[in-house]
C-alpha cells in the first residue's frame, strides 16, 4: 500500500515544517515540503495540520498482568491491545515482575506474539524478579539467541520482593544476557527492577568497576527515588530509566527534565510500568495498598514536559522515542521520522492529545476511534 499523509508538522531541520509524508508498506519513502507521486493507487489522508511525532517505546509493560501481592484478587488483568494504540505506543517490551509462579515466560511470549500479530513491534525479556530466573527453554541464554521475541534478561535489585541475588550471580547472567545478544544481534541488556533498598545501584557501580562488563548492558529502573546514583551512572556511559508517575506529574517531569541537563545527551529514557501492580507498603514492608499503572502515563508526562516545565515538544519526546530506540539497538527503524525509517507515526492537535496512530504503516487509530479491533475487546 502507498499512502500520503498531507498537511502536518514534522520535526526536521531544526524546525517544525509544514509537511507531507510518503509511506510505501511499512516504512517512510519520504518527507517534504511537497511529495510528488503519480502512483494510481495512492492513498491520500489529511493530517487536518496537526504534529506528527514518532510512534513512542515503552520498553517497561506487563503485558501479561502484573503479580497479586496482596493474594490472587489483587492480579493486574493483562494489557488490552487498544490501550498501547490509544497511548502512541508503537513498540514496547513486555516483561514479568515479582510473580513468575501464576504468570510464565511461556505466557508472556505468547501474549508478545499476539501483538505481533495485531501490528504492533513487541518484544518482551526472559526471567523475573527471582534468580536463578524462570525460562522458556531453560537458559537465559538459549531463550534470547533462540526466541525472536526475548531480547534480554530482567531482574530485581535492592528489593525486599528479590532474590537478593550475589555479586558472582548477577555478573554471570549479564555475561550470559550480553553473549546470546552477541550471537543473535539483539541487545542482551538485564533490565533492573531497583527497588528502594539501602544498597541502590551499589552493586552495579562494583561490577562495572571491576569486571568488563559494559555499563550499557544494565537498564536500571525506577530511579526517580536513587536520583543522584542515577546521574553517576549515567556519567559513566549507562542509560537510566525513570518511571512515569501522573499521580505527581509536576515533581516527576521537573526530575525528568533536570536529569535531561545533568546527564549525558541521549542516556535518560522513560517507561510506564503499564500493568504492573502498584502496592503501597508501610514501614514494616506490609501490604496497605494497591493500584495498578497505565501506558497512558508515557504520553501523558511528554505532553506534561512540555506543558508544566516548559520543555520544547521535539526534546521532550526523545526519552520515549530516539533515545529508548537507541538503548535498544532500534534506531533509526525506530525513533525518528525519516526516510527508511519505520512508519510509526502519531498525530497530535492542538492540545497535544493523541488522535491518530500508525504501525509499521497501518493506521490503527484515526480522528480518535480504533480502525483494528482485538478479539473480545468491546
């Protein structure tokens, strides 16, 4: 299929430009001031002047649901294929968190390659919370060379829900992360739950310190908490996750945005927890709450970025777009508009709200209202 999209803004050149963008398949042909194609059977939609941003990545969702950590009522169902479209979320992650009992790498891939199906890029991680991590093949090794899908490894860190994993153990899964994503060109990273424990990132900053393992093969995440441990990490080469939180929207993007200055360019991305459980512990570590987090958050806090502190939309975007595709070996098919480059396409209004999505060149939102409907979703 061939299709032009006229009259949009697009990022490009160091100004936002009145555009138009040619799709041929699922990738960018081109973007111009004016796109001449004389094929018979263009597809010619009007983007009605609004911005065209690239489709988002949220490389942190439970996709499956997260784990009940207040007993089996308390599970997160798992995520429905509209809510990632309706967010702009293009490409994700799928991953599991403190339940690898009820919920299964088996699951998770499964679910994975049902997103795939629906036209959505996924991807998810092997293990969970625990070491020595669940698999699918019964190698964390095995599972990222052998399975499309799984693209590394995840595990918890400085938690009272972990495995309280040893030094020698972490150092020998990311050896075996970073070599199976050698052997099968994936990123092989170990994406790190880091919870609030006393140690932090402790433990990452002796490995990367005495081993040679790369600092870029550690995501550590939810970081907002461990600020100035993630700016040191992030001086040191490493990309730092900070998950979105629309409960404290202000305080989160004014973090986000100071983290954008004091780290290196490229190295701050932001996630959504999506579905992952939310519990709220006293001092005691004791269950007295709990919620659950929405893929709405990643757009939600760029559109905040922009509103509340001021951030120009073509920088705000970036933890959420170039840079993520960056730290995931995706870019520039993903994370950019530009020619070759996938046709992950989101259309904003005036007011920055979501009104058109395009995957790999199929239209799945338009004006608002889903143009692909999942099985059993209403």
């Amino acid at each position: 299929m061939i299709q032009l999209i006229r009259n949009v803004k697009v990022y490009r050149d160091g100004a936002w430009r009145p555009s138009e963008i040619l799709i041929a398949g699922s990738q960018i042909e081109a973007i111009a001031d004016r796109v001449q194609c004389d094929y018979s059977g263009l597809e010619v939609s009007d983007g009605k002047g609004m911005t065209a941003i690239p489709g988002y990545i949220d490389q942190h969702v439970h996709v499956t649901g997260g784990g009940g950590e207040g007993s089996f009522i308390t599970q997160v169902p798992p995520l429905k294929f509209s809510a990632p479209v309706k967010a702009g979320v293009t490409t994700l992650v799928g991953l599991l968190g403190t339940d690898g009992t009820t919920r299964s790498v088996a699951n998770l891939v499964a679910k994975t390659k049902a997103l795939r199906e629906f036209g959505l890029t996924a991807y998810c991680l092997t293990g969970n919370y625990n070491y020595p991590s669940p698999t699918l093949t019964g190698s964390v090794m095995d599972d990222i060379v052998f399975v499309e899908e799984i693209i590394g490894v995840k595990i918890a860190i400085s938690d009272h829900r972990s495995s309280n994993m040893t030094r020698e153990s972490l150092i020998k899964l990311a050896s075996d992360a970073r070599v199976a994503g050698m052997l099968s060109g994936k990123p092989g990273i170990v994406h790190l739950h880091t919870g609030s424990g006393k140690a932090q990132l402790d433990m990452l900053f002796d490995i990367v310190e005495h081993t040679e393992i790369p600092i870029w093969n550690f995501r550590p995440t939810h970081l907002a908490a461990k600020y100035d441990a993630a700016i040191r990490f992030a001086r040191l080469g490493g990309y730092i996750d900070f998950t979105c939180d629309p409960e404290d929207m202000f305080n989160r993007t004014a973090l986000l945005v100071r983290a954008m200055e004091e780290a290196p360019d490229g190295l701050v991305t932001i996630s959504t927890d999506s579905n992952g459980s939310l519990p709220i512990w006293n001092e005691k570590k004791e269950m007295i709450g709990i919620g659950a987090a929405s893929i709405q958050a990643l757009h939600e806090t760029v559109r905040a970025m922009v509103r509340m502190q001021h951030c120009p939309l073509e920088k705000a975007i970036t933890p959420a777009t170039e840079n993520v595709a960056r730290a995931l070996k995706l870019y520039p098919a993903k994370g950019c508009l530009a020619a070759g480059s996938d046709a992950d396409i989101v259309l904003l209004d005036g007011d920055l709200n979501i009104q058109t999505v395009y995957a790999m060149g199929r239209c799945m939102l338009r004006d608002g209202t889903m143009t692909v409907h999942a099985n059993f979703e209403d």
